[in-house]
C-alpha cells in the first residue's frame, strides 16, 4: 500500500494528498512536524535523490521500495499509477501546458511562497540550533538559518511579493481565457498552483485580491469545492494550516 509522510495540509504537503483523493485511493498516513525537524528523524524514508531534490522539507510518497519526491512528479506518479479520474486529460499540447505551469509553479512560485510564508509565520525555537547547524548541504542549513537568525526583513518580504506578481499575474491572464490553467479540463496543473496559491489572499493580499485577481480567486474557490479537497483539508491537526509553512522549495543551484 502506498504510504504518504506529510504535514500540515499547505503548499507543498497539500498536493499529493488532494491528488490521492481524487483518485480515491488507499493510503497510509504518515504525519510529521517539518517545523520541528521531524524529517531529519532516524527511520525516516530518504535515498540518495529525496536528499539532493529541491523541495527538501517536504512530503515523501513510498511505493514498495521506491521512494518518490518533488511534488509535481509526485502528482504525475499518483496518476500514471492509479485507476480513476486522469488527472492528466488532453491531448499533447495540453500536456506540454500542465508541464509549462509545473515548472512556473516549481521554480518561480514556490520559492517566493515559501519564504514570505516563513517570514511572516514561522518560528523556530533555539533548541533546533544543533540540528540546523548539521543540516547538510549548506544551501538547505542557510535557509532554515534565515528564519532562526531573523534575516527575513521589511527589504526582504517586499522583494519577496513583488517576485509573486509575474507568475500571478500569468495565472490571471490564463484563467480569464481558460476554465483551468491547462485548457478545458482539471489537471495536474490545478492541484499544483492551487496548493501554492490558496494561502495567499491572506499572506499577499497586496498580490491576490479582488480587484486585481478576481479570475484567480474565483479558481481557488472552485477549486476548495471539490470534494477531495475538502477531505485532504480533514487532514490538519492545527486550527490554520495555512499558516504552516517551512524552508523551501529551494531555489535551484543549477542554472
């Protein structure tokens, strides 16, 4: 059976577990802390490559023997591998859309949603310092370091939300075309843009409001009253999960 090591239902966490409902799939949970560092606890799922991808903190889907990282590619499994709905319809160009959206989402969005989510929730305690300061590579200790050591400014979130606003304002565009971000039908991209945006009407009203987004708000809405949603949503064990947030995804090294 397949088993899912998550945390909160927000961002990055809520992706796998709307996809395994929509496919009314059978599953363990696994629930653990990213904020305290449950994640670097010994017996927790890990190989060479959920070590080095560069969402990091966030949820691990097992299969058997094999471990599966990176949400988007995560999304991509749950489906290939599952009976029921396609969450990927269409033909070749709406696939190459959803691809398009996932490395939008993965590369440019995440990133900003992360760190603007950390920097105005998050905080760690000082008895996390040993465990930070053995995280390994350095790119990954220096972002959970940011939030210990307070580098999150008034400079710093500013810069932050105005990088939300090209990739927002493209979904904008998108949605007022379009009734999903891949054309005619709910995809993939929908539960991948969905989990990364729905925090933002409260995190980045400056960027997602009703005056300047009103398509994009009008998608979360649609996309919050889908019933495997709502089920992945019963999986918090705090009161706003939305305000759960944690180091990542990690901006790419590589170019």
């Amino acid at each position: 059976m397949l088993e899912l090591y998550h945390w909160e239902p927000n961002g990055l966490f809520l992706k796998p577990l709307i996809a395994l409902h929509e496919k009314d799939a059978r599953f363990t949970s696994h629930y653990f802390d990213a904020s305290r560092l449950e994640q670097l606890d010994e017996g927790f799922p890990g190989n060479v490559e959920s070590r080095l991808h560069l969402e990091r903190e966030g949820p691990v889907l097992v299969d058997g023997d094999e471990i599966i990282t990176s949400t988007f590619f995560m999304l991509e499994y749950i489906n290939d591998s599952l009976p029921g709905i396609d969450l990927k319809p269409g033909g070749a160009f709406e696939h190459y859309r959803m691809q398009a959206w996932g490395q939008k989402i993965a590369t440019i969005l995440s990133p900003a949603v992360c760190a603007l989510g950390c920097a105005t929730y998050l905080s760690i305690d000082e008895s996390l310092r040993s465990r930070i300061d053995a995280i390994e590579p350095l790119e990954r200790r220096n972002l959970w370091l940011d939030v210990l050591n307070g580098r999150y400014d008034a400079s710093a979130v500013a810069g932050m939300r105005e990088h939300l606003k090209g990739t927002i304002g493209l979904m904008e565009t998108t949605l007022n075309q379009d009734p999903w971000l891949a054309g005619e039908e709910y995809s993939i991209a929908d539960i991948d843009a969905f989990a990364m945006i729905r925090p933002l009407p409260q995190l980045a009203p400056d960027v997602v409001n009703s005056d300047e987004t009103p398509a994009l708000l009008a998608f979360i809405e649609r996309v919050s009253q889908r019933p495997a949603v709502a089920t992945a949503m019963s999986a918090a064990r705090t009161e706003h999960p939305e305000t759960c947030f944690v180091p990542g995804c990690e901006a790419s090294r590589w170019g």
